[in-house]
C-alpha cells in the first residue's frame, strides 16, 4: 500500500510537470501563431491581403482534474501535432507563394526592363531615322543650295553672254562705221592725191616751162657774152639769171650741210674774200664779239645794249637761216677774240667759245638763186626737199682768173632716199666728162 501511495505521488507530481509544460507549450505556441499571421498579412503575391481567418483565442479552461490528464494529454498532442501540420503546410504555402512571388517579381522585372530596352530600341531607331531623315534634308538643303548658286551662275553667265553679245554687235557696228569711215577717208586720200597730183603736174609743167625760158635766156646770155669764158662774162650771166628766175619770196636754203675739201683750210683767205664772210663769236648763244671787216681779224662787240637788239642787228647785216660752224677755229683767232673788250667786260672762257662764219646778205641772192635752180633742175619742188649737202669749190676761169662756187652735191627730200646730182654750173664749166 505504501509503494501504490509512492507512485501515486510521483503520477501526480509528474502530471503537474506536464500540465505546467503544457501551459507554457500553448503560450508558445499562440505566440508563434501570431507570427505567421503578421507575415501573411504583410506579404501578398497579388498585393492583396491574404490572411487566413484566425479563430478566437481560446478560453483558459479550467485544469481538468489528474484522472483526466492523459486523455486531455493525448488530445492536446494530437490537436499540436495537426496545428503544426497545418502550420507546415500553411508555411510551406506561404513559401511557395513566396517563391512565385519572386518569380512574378522577377518576371515583372524582366518584363519592365524588356519595355524599357525596347523603348529604348524604338528611341534609338526614331533618332537614327530623324538623324537619316536630317541628313537627308541637309543633303536636299545643300543640293537646292547649289542649284541655286548654279541658276545664279548660269544667270550671270546668261547675263554676261547677252553683254558680251551686245558689246560684239556694237564692235561689230563700230568696226563697219571704221571701215566706212576709212574707206570714206581713203576716197578723200585719193580724191586728194590725185587733186594734188593735179597739181603737181600742172606745177612740173610750169617749171619745166620756167626751166626751158630760164635755159634759152642763158643760151642767149652765153651767145651774146661769152659767159663762162672770163669772170666779167660769169657775173653778168648771174646777174640776168638771178633777175630773170622768179624766186619765191622768203626762200632759203633749206638747211645746208656744208662739206669741206679734203685737203685745205675750213675758212681760206680767198674764200672769206670772195663771200665776204665775217666770224661771229658766241658763249651759251649769247654774242660775245663780231670781226669788223672781213679778213681785219679784228673783233669788237655788235651793236645794241641788249641781247634782242643784237640779235637783230645779225639779221638785217647777214644772210638768215646761214650760220657754219668752225669745227677747228686756230688758237690766235680764239686769242684774239678773248682779248676783245666785249670779251674781257664779260669774262669770256676760251673753252666755252664758239667761233660761226656769217655771210653777208648781198652774197644771200646767189645762194638762194643756187639752191632753187638746182631743185628745178632735178625736177623737185622747194617744198619737197628737207636739207641740202653743198660744198665751196675753188673753180678756174677760161681767161686765167678764179672764183668760188657753190656746189650742191646731194639733196635730200621729206620723202624718199637722198639723191645725188651733178651741179649745173659745173655742168657748164665742162667740169663733168
């Protein structure tokens, strides 16, 4: 009896243990029960609230006594054991919906990010067909730009053209006004020439007729005197010939060249005799002094203060347009015109004199009879001829006696070569055989 007693106590004292684990296996076990249930109600796959309906808690009953203690034991496992399944297969749901969830998640994911990289595409693609279609424009904004600058172009060649066509028709008009106008002028030319043509047929026939009486008067003068025979004859001959040829007023040579001989003095005593020719001295075209007398070498100043009223003294005293250098004047000449007074009142230099030969005007007559004559002979006018080349010749008379002439060896006209001629005083002395 004692030892039923004993197991009685320990039943007891065990069953109190199980009861009180049992107790605090229920809090537990409502404390983990509310758990999943916060979980469920935060995390919903399709975001909707997906919390199981929790029952009421349940009342705290009262201990059953210890006879009842295994059943409500047994009971209580079996009801833990089918919470707990349950439990299971709820977490294991929750999982699983946890895992779709993800896996919606990630799909959801995906799919955004395949929307946003085909977006992007789209983006990319409307960008590169708005860059295509702006490169496209630029190249028609460039192409009409340079049509544009090609119709300016061919405008302004157009215009050009037309200019030029213009310019050409108006070269082409002053060309044939030109050509009229030089035909017109070469009919003028023509008319002209042939006027004067004219004319100068009518002035050789009337030369030539005034040659013809001028040769018979010296066929009569030469068979009435015996001309060139003796000196006396020579003069009388030049003084009917000068008389008797119509020289036009105001002739002169026309510029002589002079020639000296080859061998002999510039200026010989017999020549300055005969012409009468008196040296005139000059410094820079002012005249310094002038010889008295032909031959006297004696040089005093000219008359007239100023130099215009010597200036014209020289052209009533000489024969014009006739003033012959003296290439090689000897030194006493120069000596004797440096000791001149006019010469030492104005301070003359010996290197920058100039020594000219003068004749009178008395002499003018024969060398303008000479030139003219000798122009008719070779069958030109006086206007034609620019210069004459003429010489003085020492010629010997028949009767023993001398005289000077003036030869004219070549005459040169405006236009043409120069011509050479043989003199017609010399013609007549028998000088040409």
């Amino acid at each position: 009896m004692k030892k039923e007693r004993s197991l009685t106590k320990a039943g007891r004292f065990f069953i109190s243990f199980l009861l009180s684990l049992t107790a605090l296996y229920l809090l537990l076990f409502q404390n983990l029960q509310c758990k999943p249930q916060k979980a469920t109600a935060q995390v919903s796959p399709m975001r909707v609230n997906v919390s199981t309906p929790q029952p009421p808690p349940p009342k705290a009953k009262k201990q059953p006594p210890i006879r009842y203690a295994k059943k409500n034991l047994k009971k209580e496992r079996i009801r833990q054991e089918l919470e707990r399944k349950k439990l299971e297969k709820e977490r294991k749901e929750l999982e699983k919906m946890k895992k779709e969830f993800e896996k919606m998640k990630k799909l959801d994911e995906l799919r955004r990010q395949k929307e946003a990289l085909e977006q992007k595409k789209r983006l990319f693609e409307e960008q590169k067909k708005l860059k295509q279609k702006e490169k496209k424009l630029q190249q028609l904004a460039q192409s009409l730009q340079k049509e544009r600058k090609e119709l300016e172009r061919m405008k302004q060649q157009l215009k050009l053209e037309r200019e030029r066509l213009k310019i050409e028709e108006e070269k082409k008009k002053l060309e044939q006004e030109k050509e009229w106008q030089k035909k017109k002028r070469q009919l003028e030319r023509l008319k002209q020439q042939i006027e004067r043509e004219k004319k100068l047929l009518q002035q050789r026939q009337k030369l030539q007729q005034q040659l013809a009486k001028l040769r018979q008067k010296d066929r009569k003068i030469e068979i009435k005197q015996h001309t060139f025979s003796s000196r006396k004859g020579y003069y009388s001959y030049l003084r009917h010939s000068i008389n008797s040829t119509n020289i036009p007023k105001g002739f002169y040579l026309p510029r002589p060249i002079f020639v000296k001989e080859e061998a002999g003095e510039e200026f010989p005593p017999s020549l300055r005799k005969y012409f009468g020719i008196r040296f005139i001295a000059f410094e820079h075209s002012q005249v310094v002094a002038i010889e008295s007398k032909p031959l006297s070498n004696e040089f005093i100043s000219p008359p007239g203060q100023s130099p215009t009223q010597k200036q014209h003294y020289l052209q009533q005293s000489f024969y014009p347009h006739l003033l012959i250098t003296w290439q090689n004047p000897p030194d006493s000449l120069l000596e004797q015109v440096f000791q001149s007074e006019s010469a030492q009142k104005r301070g003359v230099d010996k290197q920058n004199l100039r020594i000219y030969a003068a004749f009178p005007r008395s002499v003018g007559a024969y060398f303008s009879w000479k030139g003219y004559r000798s122009i008719l002979e070779a069958g030109f006018q006086p206007d034609d001829i620019e210069s004459m080349r003429v010489r003085f010749q020492y010629t010997r008379l028949p009767d023993g006696k001398t005289i000077w002439l003036l030869v004219v060896k070549t005459l040169y006209p405006y236009r043409g070569k120069p011509v050479p001629i043989q003199d017609f005083e010399l013609k007549k002395l028998g000088y040409y055989r």
